[in-house]
C-alpha cells in the first residue's frame, strides 16, 4: 500500500504573514509566481500550495478592486440632460407584430 502524505495543517495568514507576502509581491513585481514569493518570505512551515492559494486571492481581490474603480470613474450621471433617463423612465416602442405599444425600461 502507497504511504499517505501528512497533511498541513490551514495556515492562517496572520498581519506578520500578510506583511511579508506584500512585500514579496512589491520586490518581486506583480508577475512574480508562488516559489521565488516563497523564498523571499522565508518562512519554514509555508507551502508552495499555500503561497499559491494565497497569490490567487490577492490577484482576484485586485482586479475586482480595478473594476471597481473603473466602474465607479465612468458612470456620469446628467439627470438634467434631454437625452439621459433617469431609472423611473419608460420608454414607448411600437411592436411592430400587433401594431401595440409596450414599455421597456433602460
């Protein structure tokens, strides 16, 4: 029978922990990959797969902060101007089917 690995223990990323990673990832750059952040850490009860865990969670976490951010910098909102609805807006279409009008929102 195959030997069964010892599983680690989950690490819990403790400040002391998250202040070593981002500054790994700062001298390593953004691009940097789970084995040159773990060597620069330097910590002995880390795993490559914990590191990597890790650097995926901070990448997911920025790039929604990025969208965010452009989200929030690119909507403008004119509620005086002609052309702009506001929410509670409707606006009438003919239906060209049964020759009705319908309502849709924007």
């Amino acid at each position: 029978m195959e030997e069964r690995k010892e599983r680690r223990l989950r690490i819990k990323w403790t400040p002391n922990l998250n202040k070593k990673f981002n500054e790994a990832i700062r001298r390593l750059g953004e691009k940097a990959t789970a084995i040159p952040i773990l060597e620069y850490m330097n910590v002995p009860q880390l795993t490559r797969k914990q590191v990597e865990n890790r650097l995926q969670q901070y990448r997911v976490h920025k790039r929604q902060a990025q969208l965010a951010q452009h989200a929030s910098s690119s909507s403008l909102v004119l509620p005086n101007h002609p052309n702009v609805l506001n929410s509670h807006e409707t606006i009438l279409t003919p239906n060209t089917c049964n020759n009705t009008f319908f309502s849709s929102t924007k």
